[in-house]
C-alpha cells in the first residue's frame, strides 16, 4: 500500500520536475514584427511549461471590460 501511495506522488509531481520556462521571441521578446513561426521551431511544449511574455516600455496593457472588449 505504501509503495502505490509513493508511486502515485512520483507520478503527480514528476511533471513539474520537467516543465520549462519559454521566453516568448527569446531577445525579440514580444514585439511588433518578431517572427514567432521561426521562434516556436523545435520547441515542443508540455503540459506544465510556461510561456512568459516580455515586452518593451513602449508597450501597455489595458483592463478592459466584455463591452470594452467588443467594442
């Protein structure tokens, strides 16, 4: 019984043990005109990486509401 019970918390974190952290575009970061199609090639994403998204001072981020939104 304490064999399955360890076997199964082996199983549960052993996903995270692997992820990895992308940097979206890497040194283009996440810009206007970087080409992303070349960017993802060899990259194979899992369940439990992480795609982080960096971006320049020029760029901003709005909350907006549903009407905001679809407007």
């Amino acid at each position: 019984m304490a064999a399955a019970a360890t076997l199964l918390i082996v199983i549960a974190i052993a996903p995270a043990a692997f992820a990895v952290t992308y940097k979206v575009g890497d040194s283009s970061q996440w810009a206007t005109g970087a080409d992303y199609t070349t960017w993802v090639i060899g990259k194979t994403f899992r369940v439990g990486d992480t795609l982080e998204f960096k971006y320049g001072s020029t760029h901003s981020v709005d909350v907006v509401d549903k009407a905001g939104y679809d407007g």
